[in-house]
C-alpha cells in the first residue's frame, strides 16, 4: 500500500486536540433508545455515533439486529446532532443499504474480516467511495489476514482507511473477553505509521470496570482513538451488557484519561519514549504470562515423575534444551551469556515446582 498519507488524511481533517471517540450502542433497539444515546453524547468529545444494525452473532437465536429500520434512526441522528454515523457491514447489501441512507463511516466486523471472500466483496460494493471505511481485527491473532483486508480495500481505490483492535479470542480464560495481543497492532503501526489506529476497549474488556485502563493503555501506545459502546440503561442492554457504560460514565473517563500533547522538540521525545515504554511494558507483561504458563507445565511434568517415581533432574533432556535455546537466542542477538542465565534460572525454578509436587 502505498500513499500512507492520503490515508491518514481524513483523520486530520476533524481538526482534533484529543483522541478520536466513536461511541454508541453496541446494538441500536429502538428509535428512541438510539437518539437519546445521540443526543448524550452530542456536547462531548464524541465525534462519530456507532450503532449495530446487523449483528453477527456466535450462535442463531440471539438478538441479530433490527436491519435496515435502524439506519432511518442513525440518518435522525446526524440531522439532529451533527455527529457523523457508523455502523458494521458482512456483506454487499448492507453496503448498499448504508450508502443509500449516507452512513459515513463503516465497519467490517472480526469475524468478517477473517474471511478474503467476505472482505472482497464488501471492498467490490465500496469500489471508489469517499466513505470512512475501518478494519476490525479478525477474531484469531493473523496480522496476514488483517493486512490483507485492508490491502483489498485499498486495492478497490478506497482512500479513507483505519482499522480498530479489538483483541482476539482465546480459549485460554483471562481477565479478558478477547486478549488484546498489544504486540500486533504495534507491529501493524509500525509497519504502516499513517493508518489510523484506533482502539476498541470494549471488545477487549468485555466488563466496563477495566474499560479505562484499557484505554489508557492504547493511548500511551500512541493509538488514535477509541470505539467505546455507550448505553443509557447498560445493565438491560439487549447485546454485551457488561461492557457498555454510560455517556455519563464516558464524559467522566475521557476527563481522565491522560492524553500526551506535544508542544517541543523535547515533548516529542519524551511521547516517543512513553510509547516505547508502554511497549516494553506489554512485552513483560507477556514474558511473565508465558512464563506462569511454562511453570504450569513444569508442575505436571512434576506429577508425572511422582507417579513413575522418576528422579526430577533430567541432565541429558537440560543439556538438550540449553544447546538448542543458545543456538536460537544467537539468532534473535542475544548473547550466550544471557540466555545460559535466564534459562538456567527458568530451569531451576521448574525444579523447585517439581520437588513440591514430589515432596508434599
């Protein structure tokens, strides 16, 4: 892709002294629920309006959207607010339906965007607009495929381009509904700098009490904006109740949120030194995950021996492991010296979680 500027472009064009807000309700209900939200949000930093028409859901039965009734609510919406409007299209009728009633921004959703058939022919339908057009993450963690869609798009001569990181799901149960794997969507930034990037914390969290940190986090990571879904009754939301908040609760967390403004040579510096920071910071944090889940593993490997009476230190199996870690870590510039101390200290605390197992 190239013209990266032209791109980002349409970003500049709000003429912003803060972050971009989308918010909205993950799924528009009724009319009048959808223009209470609108007129909540129409004095804050919001500047686009995001409702779910049509909702994708994991399994049929559940609440799949009102349909195309609710973009006759959103075209209420931008004639009584002003804000601009956005909503999720799967497929090339909803592309249709969205131009016809002037959506401004649209979206293709995670489980769209894992698939180059649904994505091209969306980007087929959107061939040449002038609209807003935003790539949600696909669900599994493939920054291929995401590159991809938006490779597609830009292919079918569509300029105005962003994308938005909601996580990825996982079978693994952590504090998050989708695990955000901070460490794609910065290396997708720091392979296209001028794409706006923009944060979909909700999606992320799956619960509003993580909401902000969340966001703060993709901030410092230099993000520019956030997707938050906005309720005026969260708790009897007919979709993802436990992550929407109120515009109420919205105002209060953008009012605290810290937002780094360069205003010097040496502000510049200090933002990129708090972004590579909060980079690092990821990283630990994942160091430190996979590390919890390679002492797990250690314990079983512990019971094992315990049941077969097995003694816990395994010379040729550690010799092996050591070899083959030098040899990778050189690949990756990591000296001998630092990778026969890391390991050896990883080496012996699985001993020591093995002589529990064995000892209790």
């Amino acid at each position: 892709m190239k013209n990266k500027k032209e791109m980002r472009s349409w970003l500049d064009d709000f003429k912003l002294d803060h972050p971009l807000v989308i918010a909205g309700p993950c799924s528009a209900e009724t009319e009048d629920q959808v223009l209470k939200i609108a007129h909540d949000l129409k004095n804050t930093d919001v500047s686009i309006y995001r409702a779910g028409i049509w909702k994708p859901r994991t399994r049929p039965g559940m609440f799949e959207g009102v349909g195309a009734i609710g973009l006759k609510w959103l075209d209420k919406v931008k004639k009584e607010t002003g804000l601009l409007t956005a909503t999720e299209v799967a497929n090339a009728s909803h592309v249709k339906l969205a131009l016809e009633y002037d959506i401004d921004v649209l979206w293709i959703g995670a489980r769209s965007t894992v698939s180059p058939f649904i994505v091209q022919e969306i980007a087929d339908a959107l061939k040449d607009t002038d609209k807003i057009v935003l790539v949600k993450n696909p669900v599994n963690p493939d920054l291929s495929l995401w590159l991809g869609g938006l490779e597609r798009l830009y292919t079918a001569n569509i300029k105005k381009l962003g994308v938005i990181h909601r996580g990825f799901s996982t079978y693994e149960k952590t504090k998050y509904r989708n695990n955000p794997e901070w460490q794609l969507p910065i290396e997708l930034q720091n392979r296209f700098p001028d794409i706006p990037l923009i944060c979909d914390p909700s999606h992320i969290a799956g619960r509003r009490d993580i909401l902000q940190d969340i966001s703060q986090t993709a901030l410092d990571l230099n993000f520019d904006g956030l997707m938050i879904e906005t309720h005026i009754d969260p708790d009897n939301a007919w979709s993802d109740a436990a992550q929407q908040i109120t515009p109420k609760v919205l105002v209060k967390m953008m009012e605290d949120l810290k937002i780094r403004t360069l205003t010097s040579d040496e502000a510049d510096y200090q933002n990129q030194l708090n972004t590579l920071r909060t980079q690092i910071d990821v990283i630990d944090h994942g160091i430190l995950e996979t590390l919890g889940k390679r002492m797990k593993v250690a314990v079983s490997i512990g019971e094992l021996k315990k049941q077969k009476n097995v003694a816990v230190l395994q010379t040729k199996r550690w010799n092996e492991i050591l070899g083959n870690m030098i040899l990778e870590g050189e690949k990756k510039g990591l000296s001998e010296e630092f990778v026969l101390k890391m390991f050896k200290a990883i080496h012996q605390e699985s001993i020591n979680n093995q002589e529990k197992v064995i000892n209790s």
